[in-house]
C-alpha cells in the first residue's frame, strides 16, 4: 500500500493518478468557447522619396507584400522580393525599388535613380488628391495645365512661367481630350494622346503627349492622366 502512494504524491488528486485513457472529456458550454483569434490588417505606409529631380510616392502594404510607386502620375505595383538587407521590391519588367532606412535605390523604365526620403509631395500626386484628372507640362516658357472631374469639369492653365492664366468652366469632353472657350472669348483645345513622351530639359518619362491650344498659340508637351 505505502508503494502505491509513494508513485503519486500526495498534494495531487487522485485522479491525476490515473492512465490518461481512464480520464473523461469535461464537456465545455458552446458560449464559454472562445472565439478564435483574429488580426488586424497593417495599415499601409505612406511616404515619399526624392529621386533627384524626381518625386516619387511610395505606399507600402506590409499585408499585400507591395510597394506601390507614383511617379509623373503614373503608379507601379511591385511585388516584395528577395533581399539581402533592406526591403526589396521588383517586377519581371526590370522595375525595381529596393529601401535601405531613409535610402533606397529605383530603377523605372530602365532608367536608375538615387533616392532619399522626403516630406515633399509630389505635384502630380498633389493634383491628384484634388481631383485633378488630366494634367500636362511644357518647356520655353514653362507652362502647366490641369483639368478637373466631375459633371462639368473646368481647365486651368498657367502659362508663361506662370505669369498668365487661362480658366475654362465648364469645358466639354471630345474624342482625344477636351475644348472651352476662356474668359476672353479665346478658344481653348487640349489634346492628349496614349503615346510615351520625354521632356526634353529634364528627361523625365511621361505616359502622355499633350497639345493645348489658346487662341492661335500651340504649346506642346508631356503629362499624364491621373484618373486610373
């Protein structure tokens, strides 16, 4: 009798003496069940870098494993990739964004930039938040124009390096752009064409060829269509 309780102390019940076989389920109320864990998605991070004369937003997605790229009004999605230090991102295209801290490395289009954190927005992402659907630069002298969505859109231009600007509301919607009329009776014709386009002072890339026209002026230039 004295070996049988030296192989089960004392201080434990005696059913914990007993083959794990021998011991009944203890059946747990439906409602006292905890529910199974869950998490909540990361929030994506939103920053930007400094390419030299390019701006460029990133938007990280730590749960999709991207980084989405804007630059110029275009935006590219890489899928995260392997890296040996840093956070890596690249395509089958040869894009590649590759983040070491406030540093990083982008190769877009082929083109190979040195890039640096920044609290700088970007103009073309700038327009986009505020609506802006087209927008289009040009050189000697430096010119911009931006177009606005919505039921009655409106175009503004700043031309002349900005010294004179050209408003338009409402305007109409063609077949390769849009045409008004300004507050001095000039007509007004922008053109925009699915056909890549270079500046030529700074070299940067653009989706779009645009042609606006005031009057009997024709300004040339790049821009990009910031509603997709």
């Amino acid at each position: 009798m004295r070996a049988r309780l030296a192989a089960c102390p004392m201080l434990f019940a005696l059913a914990a003496c007993q083959p794990a076989a021998d011991v009944a389920p203890v059946a747990v109320p439906a409602d006292d069940v905890p529910p199974p864990a869950t998490s909540t998605p990361a929030e994506p991070i939103v920053t930007a870098f400094r390419c030299g004369d390019l701006l460029v937003g990133a938007t990280f997605d730590n749960t999709a494993g991207t980084v989405t790229l804007s630059a110029n009004g275009v935006r590219t999605v890489l899928p995260q990739a392997l890296s040996g230090s840093g956070a890596r991102y690249a395509d089958d295209a040869g894009n590649e964004f590759w983040n070491k801290g406030q540093a990083a490395t982008l190769t877009l289009d082929g083109a190979a930039h040195d890039c640096q954190q920044t609290d700088e927005v970007s103009p073309w992402d700038a327009a986009r938040a505020r609506g802006v659907v087209l927008r289009g630069v040009g050189n000697e002298p430096g010119w911009l124009v931006e177009v606005s969505g919505g039921d009655a859109p409106a175009l503004r231009a700043q031309l002349d390096m900005g010294t004179r600007v050209v408003e338009a509301r409402p305007i109409e919607r063609t077949a390769t752009g849009y045409r008004g009329t300004a507050a001095d009776g000039a007509a007004i014709v922008l053109v925009a064409t699915t056909e890549a386009c270079s500046d030529p002072m700074s070299g940067q890339r653009f989706p779009e060829t645009i042609e606006l026209r005031v009057g009997d002026e024709a300004l040339k230039g790049c821009g990009a269509r910031l509603d997709r």
